[in-house]
C-alpha cells in the first residue's frame, strides 16, 4: 500500500477529507522523527514501538578499491511490531 492509497483509505473509512488525512498522517510521522530523534519511544500499544537503536562499528570493503575501510558506530531508526500485529500476522 502507497501513501496516497493509506490516505484514500483513511479517508473513506473515517469519512474525511484526503487533505485532513494527509495533514493528520504528516503531522503524525512528524513526532515520531521528532521523538525518536531524542532518543525517545513511540509505543502504540498493539501496533508496536518506535525507536532509535545502534548499528555496532564494523569492517566493511571498498567496492571500487577493494581495500578495508571501518564503518563507523550510527543510529538507526527500528520499529518492532506489537503483539496484536504480531497475531494479525499469523
């Protein structure tokens, strides 16, 4: 499912206008970037939790040279499916 499908969808289910629902979807991702970029959660409570976790420092190679390169500790954005989307799944 596309972003412009979720928003027709979210629309028609909430009997709302797409703009509403696209300002509602973009203000909503907006704190969760927002949040997770302080080092905070964002839990839905059955759907699952946003977060920041950490890629560990690794060894990697250069594609063009070939010659080992080490690929510095970063942050990464994670989201872990909640219990109920877990079973949805199944």
């Amino acid at each position: 499912m596309t972003k412009q499908q979720l928003i027709e969808t979210l629309a028609a289910e909430t009997n709302t206008t797409k703009r509403q629902v696209e300002h509602t979807l973009a203000t909503f991702v907006n704190i969760v970037e927002r949040t997770v970029a302080k080092g905070e959660k964002v839990s839905i409570t059955g759907f699952g939790t946003f977060d920041l976790g950490k890629r560990a420092a690794r060894r990697g190679v250069n594609p063009q040279t070939g010659a080992e390169i080490q690929i510095p500790e970063m942050a990464m954005p994670r989201f872990r499916a909640g219990k109920r989307l877990k079973e949805t799944l199944r």
